[in-house]
C-alpha cells in the first residue's frame, strides 16, 4: 500500500494496527513458576476481550537472569507498543526493586498479602523459595505419585480388579475425557482414579456393564457434545464408522441413558477444562482432597 492510500485510510490502518498488536504479560518467580502463573491466568481470564500473550519465567533468581527478563520486558513493550504487564512472586528485595526499574505495570503477589499476614501473626515471613511445590512431606509426595501409578495402571479398564481400591471410577464413552482427568485427579490431589470406557457391546442393554455394578458408588460419568467427540475421534481415526457422526450420536445418548437409569452423576465436558472437570466432579461426589 502506497503513502498516499495510507493516508487516505487512517481508521483502517487504525484498525488493523489495534488487531495485530499484543500485549505481553510476564510471570516471574524464583522458583517453579506454579504459583505465580495459576494466579496470573485466573486474574487475566477475567479480561477474556483482551489478546494478551502469557510468558512464565521462571529461576529467576540472579543478577544475570534479571537483567535477561528486563532486556525481554522492554523488548516486547517496543514491539507491540503497549505496556507490558508483570505479575511476580519475587521474594528477594533486590530483584523485585530491579524488576520495578521495567516500563511494566508491575503486580507482586506475595507483597500483597505478605504484610499484613505478618502484621496479624506478629512475624516476618520466612521467605523461604520454593516451599509451595517442593517435597517438604515425603508421605504426601509419595501418595501423590502413588495416584498418578494407580491412573495409569488402570486406565481403560485395563484392571478392573483394582476398581475395589479406587477412590472414584470415571465411566463414558471412548474419547470424552476420562484418562486426563484421571491423571490430573491423582497428580494434584492425590485421588485413585480408575477409568473404563463404555464400548458399543456395553450398549445392547441400558443397564450398567455387569463388571462395574458392585462398584455403582464410585461412579462418576463424562459426557460429551457428539460433534466434539466426532472432531476428536476424526483426528484419531480419519473417516472411520469409530468417528462417523451417527456412531458418536448413537454412543452419547445410550451412555447417557444408561447412567440415568442408574443414577449415576455425570456432567458434561465438552466445555469445561481438565481442572474445571476435575474440582466440579470432586464437588458433585462429594470427595475430599487427600493432598494440596
């Protein structure tokens, strides 16, 4: 485009400028980045209109890395023109006064409610990095990986032997959702999560397979969109009856039918995400975190 057809169209230019910029929200910590970085999508998905770029950084606990992370922050203020943002769990004094030198707005975590925790125990805090993720309870680490084994070990209904010793038994249709809930289950909160997929045999009755029955109590259901099960299945086995949209539809209704009449609880996850499915599911059932 010419100089003179730019000028002609300053709004378009406008326009076209404001949907290709971005701005860049920096997560910044000393240790894993966890923390910081669940915190900062929480606050930023508050503000779904806006195009923000995330970037978890995390060590940096030098000299060295902070001017790295400060050279990155002003680099991507200059690019895009916009202010970068900067939500930090910094506990040294003197990296975050560095960090406060950037063109950033500049959100710190931990100094918001490190003060007056302080105040009201009458205490500093320890400003010790690293203390929420590492494994300062062996029992509670070991239990954690203990889960995350048991998920593995049963999914797909590999060892229905074991569902006796499962803390919740996720049932639906292949592809809706259970191995990755399974697995964010044990990880995360320590659970035993068995998974078994109802299969088109399963499905000559409306009853609930004959393996799963002495186990109704711990059953808990998945269901999904058929044409978001019919997408995913596609990408697994391209134009196959498996991924044929009148077998995905057959499949979700006999499922669901299925668990109504057996009053087992299911909720839906063609919209939700594994950590929505995982808390919701967790407060539908009425389960207790183990660990956190």
């Amino acid at each position: 485009m010419s100089d003179e057809q730019r000028s002609e169209n300053p709004k378009q230019d406008t326009n076209s400028e404001r949907t290709t910029k971005k701005r860049t929200a920096f997560f910044i910590s000393d240790g894993t980045g966890l923390t910081v970085e669940g915190i900062g999508h929480s606050l930023l998905a508050q503000f779904r209109d806006q195009q923000v770029e995330q970037v978890t950084l995390p060590y940096v606990d030098s000299e060295v890395r902070v001017n790295q992370v400060l050279q990155r922050i002003e680099r991507a203020a200059q690019e895009s023109g916009l202010q970068p943002i900067i939500i930090t769990s910094i506990l040294s004094d003197q990296i975050r006064k560095q960090l406060h030198q950037s063109s950033a707005l500049m959100l710190d975590v931990f100094e918001s409610y490190l003060a007056p925790l302080a105040a009201l125990f009458g205490t500093d805090p320890a400003r010790t990095v690293g203390v929420s993720h590492g494994i300062a309870d062996n029992r509670r680490y070991t239990a954690r990986i203990d889960a995350v084994h048991y998920a593995m070990d049963n999914d797909d209904g590999r060892r229905t032997r074991e569902f006796e010793s499962a803390d919740i038994i996720l049932v639906g249709v292949s592809r809706s959702g259970k191995t990755p809930t399974c697995l964010y289950l044990a990880l995360q909160f320590g659970l035993r999560a068995a998974n078994y997929p109802i299969t088109e045999e399963d499905m000559d009755s409306t009853s609930l397979p004959k393996i799963l029955r002495p186990f109704q109590h711990k059953l808990f259901g998945l269901t999904i969109d058929p044409r978001r099960l019919m997408s995913i299945r596609q990408e697994r086995r391209a134009n196959s009856r498996y991924a044929s949209p009148e077998q995905c539809e057959f499949e979700v209704r006999q499922v669901e039918q299925m668990l109504r009449r057996a009053q087992v609880p299911y909720l839906d996850a063609t919209e939700l995400s594994v950590e929505e499915l995982a808390t919701r599911l967790m407060s539908q059932a009425g389960i207790e975190r183990r660990i956190s």
